[in-house]
C-alpha cells in the first residue's frame, strides 16, 4: 500500500440502508477535519473525496461503481488504482447504534481490495465521547471495538 501522504483519492463506501436516513456529511466532515478514520491524512494534503454507496444488499453493486470510478480518473485525471484508497464507513465496519456491521463486509472486502485491488481502510466517522476518550487515552477501538 502506497504511504498514507502519497493518496489522491479518498473514496468512502457508505450503507445505503443507512444512507436512506443519513444524508453522510459526518463522514464529510470526519474527512475535512482529519478526525476519526482519517487521521492519518494530513491536513494540507491535497486529496480528493467521493462517497457512494453499496448499492444495497449484497454490496454488489461495490464492484460496478468502483470499476467505473477507477475507468473514469484514469481516462480523465491520469490516476492509478495505487492513488485511491476506499475506506469502509463506521456504519459498515463497526458496531454502533444503527446496528451492528454490514452482514457483508467479508464481501465488500473480497471485491475491494482482491478483485479489483484497491486499498482499504476501514472507518470514517468516530461518535464524540469515542474521539475524547482516545485523545485521554481512555480508549482503545482494539479493546472495544463496539463503539465508532
Ligand atoms: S458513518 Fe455515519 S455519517 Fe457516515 S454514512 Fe454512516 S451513518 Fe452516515
Ligand atoms: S450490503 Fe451491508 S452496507 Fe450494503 S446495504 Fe446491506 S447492510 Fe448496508
């Protein structure tokens, strides 16, 4: 995987269940203020952010949109699938109050990152008393994985 500094391109996965109540700007601005799952992303670093959805069970549709996505900024922007990485929201990968994560990750993840080779990261949005908690060093998602 490429260091974190030398990505253009974020893409977050989101959960179009979730996503028919939730218009997904708290991952928006997880990602502007460089909070929760993209803490590793420096502040003045110039990347490029899209969100879309899995288009419903099974997550099928992951595969389609992110074929067309990696066709189009490499015709258009000249980019490589080594610029891009996809991050998975909390919605999907962690256990939090919409319900637990996506019955179908391991899926998500086989289409993501081995058919069509893309990094992946896991995170998006972190819950407010979860960020204060870590920056107390109070919390550690590894212990307690049920909070986002
Ligand atoms: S992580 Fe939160 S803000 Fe982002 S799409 Fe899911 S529910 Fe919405
Ligand atoms: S496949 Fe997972 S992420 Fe997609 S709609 Fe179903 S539960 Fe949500």
């Amino acid at each position: 995987m490429k260091n974190q500094p030398e990505k253009k391109y974020v893409v977050v996965v989101q959960c179009h269940i979730v996503k028919e109540r939730c218009s997904g700007c708290l991952c928006e601005f997880a990602f502007n203020n460089r909070t929760g799952g993209f803490t590793d992303y420096p502040k003045d670093q110039n990347l490029r952010f899209l969100t879309l959805t899995c288009g419903g069970c099974c997550g099928r549709a992951v595969h389609r949109k992110l074929s067309h996505f990696i066709k189009q900024v490499k015709a258009k922007e000249n980019l490589k699938k080594e610029d891009v990485v996809v991050h998975l929201s909390s919605c999907i990968s962690k256990d939090n109050y919409h319900g637990p994560p996506c019955p179908h990750i391991n899926y998500l993840k086989t289409m993501i990152c081995d058919k069509l080779g893309l990094d992946l990261k896991e995170g998006t949005k972190v819950s407010d008393t979860s960020e204060k908690l870590q920056k107390e060093g109070k919390y550690n998602e590894a212990e307690n994985p049920k909070r986002n």
